[in-house]
C-alpha cells in the first residue's frame, strides 16, 4: 500500500474488457501482524471464511499472494499453495521484487510447487504478478513518503521475462504474467516498458489515500473511477485487474478521509458492487497482516464467517447474487438489526411471514 498524490482529473467510469472468467477474492501475506509465519492451517481458514461470508456477493474464493517463499524459509514454496488445493481456491501469484536483484528463491519454490504438484496446481493459478507497488517505491512520491526500497521499470522488465523464460517448460507456461503498482506508476510514461512486457496490469487503488482531493467516503467513488481510467488509458489493451483496494475500518484519518465501519460498508457498496462480476478484484482485506499499517481493513473479526457489515450488494448494481444467506441461528444472533434490515433476503422472510399470518 502507498500513498500517491493525484492532481485535478476528469470523472470517468472505467468499463472492463471482458474475460472468459472473473475472480473474486482477498490479498494475503506470508505472515501474522507479529511476523510469525502463517502455516497451511492458518491459510486453509482463511480461505474457507472468505468463501463462506455470510451475504457476499458471489464466492470470494481467489487469493492474491505477494511471494512464492513460506515465512522464514530461503526458498520453499508457501504453504499456502497446499491450503489452495485442499480448498480449490485459485492464486493470483506474486513474485517479490523489492530490494534484490534477483528473484532466482521465488523462482526456485515455485517451481518446487510445480513438481510437487504438476497440473492441479496450474489449474489453480490465475497468474504471476512480478512485483507489487515497486515503480511507485521509487517514484518521487514514494521516496517522499518513505514507501521503502523498489525498483526500476528496467529491473522489473528483467524479472516478468525471467519468470516467463523459467516457467516456458512447466505446467504454468502460457499464463499471464503481469506486475502490480499504483495508478501513479502506470499513468507515468518512464514505465511504459512494463506495460508492453505485462500480459496485464494489476493495480492498487485507495481514494482513501488522496489527501488531496477532499477525499471523503462521498467522493470516494468519483475518485476511484477517475483513476481506474488513467490505468486503463495507460494499459492500452492490456487487461486492467484490481489488485488492492478497500476502506479501513478503523484507524487515523487520512486528509478528509475518516475510517469507520459504516464508511468501508459504503465503500464497499459504491465501488466493490460496481466491480464484482465484471472484474478481477482481490479486495484489502480479510484479514489484516502488515504491521505497518495504522489503518485496519479487515472486514471480519477472527475470521467469522459473519462480517463487519453487511456485504449484500443493492439491487440493480450488477453484482453477482447474494451467496451464504443461511446463517446459523448462533451466527444470527451476532448480526445487528441494521444489517438484516438492509438485506433483501431478509425483507423477503417478513414479507411471507406477515402474509401468512
């Protein structure tokens, strides 16, 4: 995550370009808040919660990951690949760019993974993102913000056609390999390279972060579509997946922007309803898992299947249907009134019962 800055743009609402398939689904680290390693267990829940949200709409069942390597190993492959396959959820990859100049140990455990577990594993895979947020690291807002150590356009050209020229012969040879940055890295010409070198474009996108542009909930929108255009311009015709996005639950106030409960559930209505079912999203976050971040995303608590808010999209947004609207009366008995009351399902339940009475 970072925090670009953004100068005056036109209101566009960016149109996706079709894909044979749609993903749905959460980011998620190698790694607790208190940098323990996460093992195959910690990951196996995490994927059947989110798949398993009660009023999501649609099965959030993809997970973007940032690395190949398991936490505090050099080179194995993550144990998340074996909660993936026990779960059958899908893998948008990551390759760690970020201070190396090689990423010959990401390489080594995924290709680890590949004999391992040949075709069931590729079947999995969405893609390979080599690197996220690395152009922006190095950008001047970046630097001005402490971002961390990235990379060069150069560097990461390197890195999308090393791991193309090391999968040629493997089960995963032929899926998209891509990078992940801001909408700031890609709407700069100096890293046009990558976009001709990506097979599509992953990128993260916080109007919560635009101090800039009076960057309340209310504006959050016309924020977001404005600059979900400039990456699409910038892509041309490359694929546009959204790799990162969100509202925090909690946490300061980012220039106009306020953290609450209520405002991630706005965001969620207005920008995620919009892009479910239409484009590749990997929301941020299930679970929260960077210690840096003062801002708090998660949007369950302990990974109950019951969360934050209500996730029901509004009726005639586009958003696939409501899925998991069963709950148990244990897990009912946790969710505020507001929540059900704003459910269609809900209003459906007291509608037939006031009939039959």
């Amino acid at each position: 995550m970072r925090f670009p800055h953004l100068a005056g743009l036109s209101i566009f609402l960016a149109t996706a370009t079709a894909q044979e398939k749609i993903y749905q689904g959460f980011n998620s680290g190698n790694t607790f808040t208190d940098q323990t390693a996460k093992k195959q267990a910690d990951f196996e829940k995490e994927f059947k919660t989110a798949s398993a949200l009660s009023f999501s709409p649609g099965s959030f069942n993809s997970v973007r990951l940032y690395t190949n390597i398991q936490a505090k190993t050099t080179a194995d492959p993550i144990s998340a690949f074996d909660a993936a396959l026990a779960t059958n959820t899908s893998l948008l990859l990551g390759i760690w760019c970020s201070g190396t100049d090689t990423i010959t140990n990401e390489l080594t455990a995924l290709q680890a993974a590949i004999t391992k577990h040949g075709q069931r594993f590729a079947d999995l895979v969405v893609g390979i993102s080599v690197g996220s947020e690395d152009l922006y690291r190095v950008s001047e807002s970046g630097i001005a913000n402490a971002a961390g150590i990235g990379a060069g356009p150069n560097t990461i050209v390197r890195f999308i056609n090393q791991t193309r020229s090391a999968l040629a012969s493997t089960a995963l040879s032929g899926k998209p390999v891509g990078h992940v940055d801001s909408w700031s890295a890609w709407a700069n010409e100096s890293n046009s390279a990558v976009v001709d070198a990506a097979d599509f474009v992953g990128t993260d996108l916080y109007p919560y972060y635009e101090k800039d542009l009076t960057n309340t909930i209310d504006n959050a929108k016309t924020i977001f579509d404005t600059l979900l255009k400039n990456v699409t311009d910038s892509a041309g015709n490359k694929s546009v997946w959204i790799t990162e996005t969100g509202w925090p639950v909690s946490g300061p106030n980012f220039g106009s922007a306020v953290p609450s409960v209520d405002n991630a559930r706005a965001y969620w209505e207005r920008i995620g309803c919009q892009l479910f079912g239409r484009m590749n999203v990997w929301w941020y976050n299930l679970r929260d898992s960077n210690p840096a971040n003062k801002e708090k995303f998660a949007i369950t608590t302990d990974l109950s299947t019951t969360p934050q808010f209500n996730l029901t999209c509004p009726a005639g947004s586009g958003a696939p249907v409501s899925i998991n609207t069963v709950a148990t009366k244990s897990a009912a008995s946790g969710i505020k009134a507001s929540f059900l009351m704003d459910s269609w399902v809900y209003a459906i339940v007291v509608y037939g019962f006031l009939a039959f009475v």
